[in-house]
C-alpha cells in the first residue's frame, strides 16, 4: 500500500482522536474534575492505536486485533477506577470507546464514516448543556407520542403488505399508512415547532418544513388545528402559506430531476410565483410578530401531538382521490394524467410533475408539459383555499384566502411566461 494513504489513515485517526481529547479536557477544566479519565494526549493517541489497528487488520489480524484489544482494556481499565471512586458519569470512557472505534475505521479506509464519527461525537460532546435542557423540557405526552410514532412507522409500517388488493388499480396497504404517518408526523412536528420556537414562528417554521413533502396536508391539518383552537389560527394560517410558497419551488426542483427541459421552459413561469411566496410570508412574520408583542398571553400547544384519528380521517379523503386518480392513469397512461394535470394537481403534484417528465422526454414539447403543472399548481391552490374555506374558523380563513388570492395571480401570471 502507498505510504501516503497509511499516512493520511493515521493522521485522520489522530486529529478526530484530538478534536474530541480538546472537548474532553476544555470540559473537565470548566467543571474543575481532576480524576477524570483521558485529555488531549490521551485521546489522539487512542485515534491513534485504532488507526494502527486498521492498518494492520488486513496483513496481521492478530496482531491487530491484540492491539485494539490492547486499548479498549486501558479504556475499560479507566472506568473500573472511575466506578471504585464513586464517579457515575461514563461519558469520557464512552467518547475513549468511540474514538478508538473510529480511529481502526479510518485505518481500513472508512475514511468519510470515521469523520463523520468524529466530528458527531464531538458536537454531541459540546453541545451536553442545551440537550440536558431539551431533555427537561420535554413532557411525557411527548415522550409517549414520539415511542409510538416509531412504532407505527419502525414496526407497523414494514409489516403491512404493500398490495395491491381489490379491483384494479387496488388498494396499497403500506402506501396508505405511509400516508396516514405523514399527516401524524406532520402534527408532531408542528407541536415540536409550537414548543420549541413559540406559536408565532413555531408553526410558520413547521409549515415550511411541511411543504416539503405536502402543502395540502399541511393545509388540511393546519385548519383542523386552526378550529380546534381558535386562538392559533393565525399563526396557523402563516404555517399555510408557508408551506404554499415552497410548493412551486418543489415542483421546479422535482422537473429538473425527471426531464431538465421542462424544468427549463417552467423556470420563468415560476419566478413570480415564488417571489410572491416568499414576500407574503416576509409580510405575515412582521405582522406575527408585533401581534406577539402585544399579546399577553401565548396560546398552549394541542394536547395530543400525534392525533392518529384525524391523521386517518384524512387519509381516507386522500386514498379515494388518488384511487380515482389511478384509475384514469390505468385506463388513459400518462397522456390522460397529464390531459387531467387539474384534477391530478388536488392532491399529488409529484405524480403530475413525474408524468410530465415523462412524456416530455418521449418526445412531447417541454412547453406543454410546463403549462400541465401551471394548472396542476393553480388547482391545488384553489383545492387548498376551498379546504381553508370549509375547515378553518373565520380568522384562518381570511388570512389563508387572502394570501391564496396572490399565489393564484403570481401563478397564473407564469402561463404567459411560458
């Protein structure tokens, strides 16, 4: 092997052994502990003996293994007089573990997985005080929704058969509960935001984040939270509009990875759309915000984080849209999915999006397929605004159609830019 590359391997292992040896001792000088195991020197020179461990794994597995062995005995040697002296406190001889882990990683070659081991244990070193003080807050309704929801999605989910049953197109058990997770998840993450952040830009920030993946469902959540809770619907309402703005953007993006053509023709037409997007969040935030200081009081988070039995009301409305709209992809292909881009654009913009790739790069003109998600992206402006209308209390609904009412002229404004 190259003496260079051994070289690098070692040098890795040590200055990863040294990032966490400098956490390690700046944190026993702050808490003035002088018994604790291990410091710059001690930690360098356990990257260092993984990494000639790694080295020599290939051609003396014995000896590799005996020098490996070797520290890990010195680390487990530390905790014993650690233990015998009264101390609790394991994290220094776990982190010797880690980093003497990493340091035989980077002697093989697993040169990227060992930074990146050691540069997340240093951050989860530096950052102890601010994850004690997350922990401390947390409530035990969320703890128990957080242990479920892994369940559901960790358990439940890879159990359920993936289908389809019934008549064609059929009906996909673990789509449909994947659905189901994503509207429970979307509720989780807005309670999180709501707490973590306020309810002012908590939930704007859990709208964004939401968008991504869905802005109907965020929508539909949203103004389900917003009734629940009259005194939230405004900043619910921002949590909306948010999610909206990233919706052209998204669309954009996804056009770009399927058939770059189309992405190219809907570039322009979408420039309005997004600055118009982004300017009227700007303008909620502000207004939030001055709204926040003069409240006395700040509105509670919902009580149940996940709420499973509206996230499966929900994806019962969902499932029967999309089973229509399987039926007309089955009977109809791609060209009448993208010939009903409106009514395909309610619920699943990505599915029109990828059908517009799709027959662009057959040959159709890229222009078509960029006007099919205009209307796709104005009928799921007008789907979200009739959900707003329906669902939400009064307050939401003002709020929410009055930034809707500018989405639809930005979008519709980027057919003619096509």
């Amino acid at each position: 092997m190259n003496d260079r590359i051994e070289l690098l391997r070692l040098a890795i292992a040590a200055i990863g052994g040294l990032a966490v040896g400098i956490e390690r001792e700046w944190s026993a000088r702050q808490e003035r502990d002088h018994t604790r195991f291990g410091g710059v020197r001690t930690f360098l020179l356990l990257g260092l003996v993984g990494g000639l461990a790694g080295l020599l794994y290939d051609e003396r597995r014995d000896l590799a293994l005996l020098v490996f062995a070797g520290g890990l005995t010195m680390v487990a040697i530390a905790y014993l007089v650690s233990a015998w002296r009264g101390t609790i406190d394991a994290t220094t001889e776990v982190a010797g573990v880690v980093v003497l882990s990493a340091g035989a990683l980077a002697g093989v070659g697993a040169l990227e997985i060992a930074s990146a081991v050691f540069a997340g244990t240093a951050l989860v070193l530096v950052e102890k005080s601010r994850m004690h003080r997350a922990v401390e807050r947390i409530q035990s309704a969320e703890l128990e929704a957080a242990a479920r929801f892994a369940v559901l999605a960790l358990v439940v989910l890879p159990l359920l058969p993936a289908g389809p049953f019934g008549p064609p197109p059929g009906l996909e058990p673990r789509k449909l509960w994947a659905l189901v997770l994503v509207f429970a998840g979307l509720s989780f993450v807005g309670y999180v935001a709501l707490r973590i952040a306020g309810p002012r830009r908590g939930l704007g920030l859990a709208g964004l984040l939401g968008g991504m993946v869905s802005s109907t469902a965020v929508t539909l959540n949203f103004a389900r939270d917003a009734r629940r809770d009259p005194a939230l619907a405004a900043p619910l309402a921002l949590g909306v509009l948010a999610a909206s703005s990233i919706l052209p953007l998204r669309v954009l993006v996804l056009s770009a990875v399927i058939h770059a053509p189309v992405a190219l023709a809907l570039a322009l037409a979408v420039v309005p759309a997004i600055a118009v997007g982004g300017a009227v969040v700007v303008w909620m935030l502000l207004r939030e915000r001055k709204a926040e200081e003069r409240d006395a009081e700040t509105p509670r988070p919902p009580g149940n984080p996940l709420r499973l039995g509206a996230a499966m009301q929900m994806t019962a409305v969902f499932a029967i849209v999309l089973y229509l709209l399987a039926l007309v992809q089955e009977r109809f292909g791609e060209a009448g999915v993208l010939g009903g881009s409106a009514l395909l654009g309610l619920t699943d913009l990505d599915a029109l999006t990828y059908s517009a790739g799709r027959l662009a790069s057959a040959g159709g003109a890229p222009e078509a397929s960029a006007r099919a998600l205009i209307v796709g992206m104005l009928a799921n402006t007008l789907f979200k605004a009739a959900i707003a209308a329906t669902v939400g209390p009064a307050r939401f609904r003002r709020v929410v159609l009055g930034g809707f009412a500018i989405y639809l002229v930005a979008i519709a404004a980027g057919w003619l830019l096509v």
